[in-house]
C-alpha cells in the first residue's frame, strides 16, 4: 500500500469522525496530504524482554507493549515512511484482501503535520468536549487520559455487516499519535483487548 492511499484512508476516516471540520475550516484534501509526514519504520524497535514484547519508538518518546501472543509487525508505506500493526493470534482476513475478517488488531501511526492548525483543531475538539460534553454526543466522541495525556477518541465507523472502527488521537506540539482498532467480530472482547492496550502506552 503507498504512502498517498494510506494517507486518503487516515484522512478520510479521521473526516468522518470529525464531521467535515477540516472543511469548515476551509482545509482541502490535497493540502492535507501535502502537508502529514508519517514515523519512518527505522524508528521503531520491537524488543523481547523478561515483561514481554515492547515496541519502542525513541524518535516519538513512544513506547508499549505487544499484548501476549499477538503478532507485530512493522510497516513501511512509501519513501521512508511507515508504521506498526498489531494482531490477535486467531486473527484472519478475507481472500485476496488485507480487510480483517476475524480477531483482533491495532494499528499505530504517527502523523507530524505541518499544519499547526491540524494539530489545534484536536486540542479544541478535547477541550470543547471537556467543556460541553453534549458537543461529543458521548455517543461518537469522548475524551480519555492516556498516560496522563487527554485523547480524543471515537468511533470512526459503525456498520452492522463490517464492524466498528475506533481511534484514538493525542495530539502534540508537532505531531498527532493515532491508534486505530477494527472490531469485525468479538467486538466485546476486542474492545477489551484495546483498552487494555492502551493502558500499556507510555508517551514522554
């Protein structure tokens, strides 16, 4: 998958659970695009230690843990630029396709815009949701903590046939942590599975 299709799925994902904010701002398409440079794979370390695998990330201040059994891999996008998967062990996907069709699985990527705006419009979103929580519907959006840092999380899709989808945002000075999960099947148990996943994530 290249680096520009990777890049119109966050994009388009992140628009749905938005709402079309970015367009309200008067922000298109193609400059964000232009303007989002993701980790470059080199920079994450998948290590095996008396605790298990930990995946680190030293050029992000970005480090967790593999959930026990679970598969890591990293991924590299196009030019450099790439991030990580993570998957349930029973995990499986439907022919000729790398859309999940059962088990569980997390993906990690970290986005530097260039676009301070970006990057304030996911702080204002978190603050105005801390503010008002009706803004959030609590429904579609809520705000969390993760180690000790105020998240953004939503629910990105909703389709009875597909799944749900769910990311979480944290957002930076010049960049955006997302971590997104897929729910095609299990869904309790792989909600679960990413909370506790989160749990694990430590950001300097």
């Amino acid at each position: 998958m290249t680096k520009k299709a990777v890049i119109l799925i966050i994009v388009f994902v992140l628009l749905l659970g938005v709402g079309g904010v970015f367009w309200l701002l008067g922000s298109k398409n193609e400059s964000l695009i232009e303007e989002v440079k993701f980790e470059s794979p080199k920079n994450f370390l998948i290590k095996d230690t008396a605790e298990g695998k930990i995946v680190e990330n030293r050029n992000a201040g970005l480090s967790f843990k593999v959930p026990e059994g679970w598969i890591a891999e990293i991924k590299e996008y196009d030019k450099g630029e790439g991030g990580i998967e993570l998957f349930s062990p029973d995990v499986s996907f439907y022919s000729n396709s790398k859309l999940q069709k059962k088990g569980c699985g997390v993906a990690v990527n970290i986005e530097y815009r260039y676009n301070e705006e970006e990057i304030q419009l996911v702080k204002d979103l978190i603050k105005g949701i801390q503010e008002n929580p009706d803004m959030g519907s609590n429904k579609y959006k809520e705000v969390i903590e993760v180690d000790q840092h105020k998240a953004l999380k939503q629910i990105t899709f909703n389709n009875a046939a597909m799944g749900r989808g769910v990311s979480v945002q944290i957002p930076d000075t010049d960049k955006i942590y997302i971590f997104s999960t897929f729910f095609p099947s299990e869904e309790e148990r792989c909600e679960k599975e990413f909370d506790k996943f989160l749990e694990t994530l430590s950001i300097d």
